[in-house]
C-alpha cells in the first residue's frame, strides 16, 4: 500500500466514523445541530475529494468548537483516536517533504499498535480481568443495551475467564503480530471482529469506524518497514 493510497483510505474511512457521530446529534439540542450539521457537510465533501487540505483543516477547528461544548472527547477513547487521526492526516496534507508526511502517518500507526498492547497490559495487572471477574460485571451490570439472553453469560465464570485472558493475550501480542503481514491482515481482522462484536451486543459502535480508519497507516508502515512479505 502506497502512502498516498493509505493516505486516502484514512480520509474516506474516517469521515464515515464522523459522519456516524454526527448522526447521533442532529437530532439533539441547536447547539449541538450547529456543531455536527456542518461536521457532517464537511465530511461529504471530504469523501467526494473535494480539497481534501481544505476540508479536513474546517474539520480540525470545528473538533476545537466540539471539544469546547462538551469540555474535552465525551466519549472517551473513540473521540480520542478520531482527533489524533484527523491532527494526523491534516498535518500530512500540509507538510512539504514526503519524508515528514511519513514520519507522522507511522507516528498514527504506532499509536494504534500501543492502543492495543496498552489496553491489554492495564487488563493483566487487574486481578478482576485475570480472574474473569470484569466481564462478569460487564454482562451482569453494564448500563449498554444488552439482551437478558446475553446478561446469561454472567454465570459462565470459567468461559468468561477463558474468554479475557483471549483478550489480554491477543492484545499484548499485538506488536508481534506486526513483523508480517500475514499475521497483521490476521489480527486486523480479528481486532474488527471484536470491535464489531462490541457494537452489536453493547451499543459501543463508535470505536468500529474510528479505529478502522487507523488501519491503513498499520498496513502501509507495515509494508515499509519489512516489505511485501
């Protein structure tokens, strides 16, 4: 994957993540209309290639308004990664050097490994995520949309367990799966899997866009460091 091509997946992928979240609001106070109408105008123009530099700088300062409204990224760790992709990608539209321009989409890349490795080191110090315990709780007292049939898994302890040192293991063995791209393509799909699983059973569909929107940088920094193989 050529670092234009990456470049440009990112941009498609993550004004489909916006214009999801802008959803969400237009039919929220006028404040809100006010923020996200125009969010989601920008992110057409964004995906027709329409002066993409242009478009994705309004898109930077219109984050600014938002993250002014509701005093900082509401909604945690998606807000989080879509701002960094977007600071990202409005840098690279304006840097004049290609080496620069690849510099910060590996620095997006790198960010997106540690996203996974980090989220896993912090569930294996916790004795609950090691027992089981905290996906017990998700099931039994998650405040998300899931079905009584799902709370049932609660009293599963053993598969629970089973299934958070899955979790904890994959993500800590993320940065490994790196080094080839057989084994990224691999990961990516299972990491997309289980965002998308998340989605479905909790309500948490955020994080499926704006973290799919990064993966194109993981495969072009990928193919640049190690090559084809």
């Amino acid at each position: 994957m050529t670092l234009e091509l990456a470049i440009h997946a990112t941009g498609i992928l993550l004004a489909l993540a916006f214009l999801q979240q802008s959803a969400e609001h237009l039919g929220g106070a006028k404040d809100e209309r006010l923020l996200f109408l125009p969010r989601a105008g920008l992110c057409l123009l964004l995906l027709a290639g329409v002066y993409p530099p242009l478009v994705m700088l309004a898109l930077f300062v219109g984050a600014l308004f938002i993250l002014h409204r509701f005093q900082g990224p509401y909604n945690g760790g998606s807000d989080r990664m879509g701002l960094l992709i977007l600071c990202c990608l409005c840098l690279v539209q304006f840097m004049p050097a290609a080496h620069w321009q690849e510099v910060i989409f590996g620095y997006l890349a790198l960010q997106l490994i540690l996203s996974y490795f980090i989220s896993g080191l912090v569930k294996i110090v916790n004795p609950d995520w090691r027992s089981g315990r905290a996906l017990q709780d998700v099931f039994l007292f998650s405040v998300y949309p899931a079905s009584e049939d799902l709370r049932g898994w609660a009293q599963r302890p053993q598969t629970l367990r089973l299934a958070a040192w899955a979790v904890m293991l994959f993500e800590l063995a993320f940065p490994l799966l790196f080094l080839t791209k057989v084994t990224l393509l691999i990961a990516l799909v299972i990491a997309f899997s289980f965002h998308l699983a998340n989605a479905y059973f909790f309500g948490l569909n955020r994080f499926v866009w704006t973290w799919l929107a990064a993966y194109p940088s993981i495969l072009w920094l990928q193919e640049r460091i190690f090559g084809v193989g």
